[in-house]
C-alpha cells in the first residue's frame, strides 16, 4: 500500500511563498527567525525554495536569536539573504558590541531597523564612554540610502545621550525614510532634519501639547539653504 501524499505538497508555489513570507516579519513575531529555521527542515522541497528564497531570510535578521552567537550561524544567515534589502532587530544589550558590528556591516542594505539602546552597555545618563560612543555613532551617523523604516528605544535614564545622538544620525541623508518610531526621553522636531519626508511618526514619551506640535511643524525639519 502507497503512502498517501500530504494535502500540503499540493499547494501553489504563490500560496506556500506567501505563508513562508507571513511568518518570516520579524518586527511582528519574534519567533520568525525560529519558524522560518524549523520550516526549512520539514521535507527536501521545503528547503530547497526556502534556501532560494533571498528575501524571506532578509526579512528574519532578529539579531537577539541564539544563533547570532556564532560567527557561523551569522555568516550563514547573511548568506542566505543574498543582495537583498534586509530588516534588522535588536534590543539585548549582552551582544551589543558584536550586533552593532553586523548593523555596520551591512548597514547599506538595511531597509528596515529596530534598536534599543542600554544604558547598561553605553553607562549612566552622565557618562558615555568614549569607545562605545564612537563606535555606535560611526555606526548611525553615516547616510543610509535604503532605509525606510527606523525604530530606536531608549532608556530614560538617556537624556543626554538620546538628545546627542539623535539630531546627527544617518548624517542627514537617508531618502527612502518614511516611518520613524521614538521610545524615551523628550525630543523637539529640530532633533529630526529629515522630518520633512516622514509619512508616520510614533512617539513613545510625556510630551506637552506645544512638543507635540512642535514635533508635527514640518516646517521646521527643513534644511535652510
């Protein structure tokens, strides 16, 4: 007696691509990167159109997961997105140094990205130390030509900190942005020179009427020339 075929195997490619794609958001499942590795598993066919599949794995660069620990598991996921455009995310601050690195590497292919940044890995809000500060700003503070979406938490012992990053990051250029989200201290829409382009704006902070106005008046993200 024949083993039946599973009913899944019949399945369009179309409909089998785009349930791998649902499940491979990173920004909203932490498990992405963990289905789309258990996926990959289930049967020959399976892997085989995942591993060719560039963009889903671009889309699950969940920076936190386990296997960002070794060199190979990173090295591995990175090849597996290809060229493409790809989505990262990461809050822990125990691997800071090393997934700041892979943002740094790759930051020219980013389209979409989540931070937070610790007060445990760069100090008190009255101290920054000097290398950490560096390296994260020579990180942030370059242009960054494909990113369209850019999410950043601080923590609110950060005043500082957050009002001397924030005005200076991606050096003023970054064309493709539309979608901001600020978690944490105060800010003023002068902190944002590309405000001007944003088509959401989410803010995560006690803010007075006039900040948040003041945050809304277009007008005064422009350059002046």
């Amino acid at each position: 007696m024949s083993a039946r075929t599973s009913p899944i195997k019949w399945l369009n490619l179309d409909v089998l691509w785009h349930t791998f794609d649902i499940n491979a958001d990173t920004f909203d499942d932490d498990t992405a990167l963990k289905t789309t590795l258990a996926t990959s598993r289930v049967c020959r066919e399976w892997r085989s159109f995942l591993l060719s599949s560039t963009y889903i794995w671009a889309h699950i660069m969940d920076l936190d997961h386990p296997l960002w620990n070794s060199v190979e598991g990173s090295r591995e996921i990175i090849s597996r997105s290809g060229t493409a455009l790809i989505w990262v995310k990461t809050c822990s601050y125990k691997r800071a140094e090393a997934n700041i690195n892979i943002v740094k590497q790759n930051w020219e292919r980013i389209q979409k990205l989540r931070v937070t940044i610790h007060h445990k890995y760069l100090g008190s809000s009255s101290y920054w130390p000097a290398p950490r500060r560096d390296y994260l700003q020579s990180t942030l503070y370059r242009p960054a030509p494909h990113l369209e979406s850019f999410s950043i938490s601080f923590d609110m012992r950060m005043q500082s900190i957050y009002r001397d990053l924030l005005p200076n990051v991606f050096d003023g250029n970054a064309p493709m942005l539309h979608e901001i989200r600020l978690s944490g201290p105060r800010f003023t829409g002068a902190e944002m020179p590309w405000g001007q382009q944003l088509h959401s704006l989410e803010l995560t902070a006690e803010l007075t009427v006039d900040q948040i106005l003041g945050a809304m008046a277009v007008r005064s993200w422009k350059y002046s020339a």
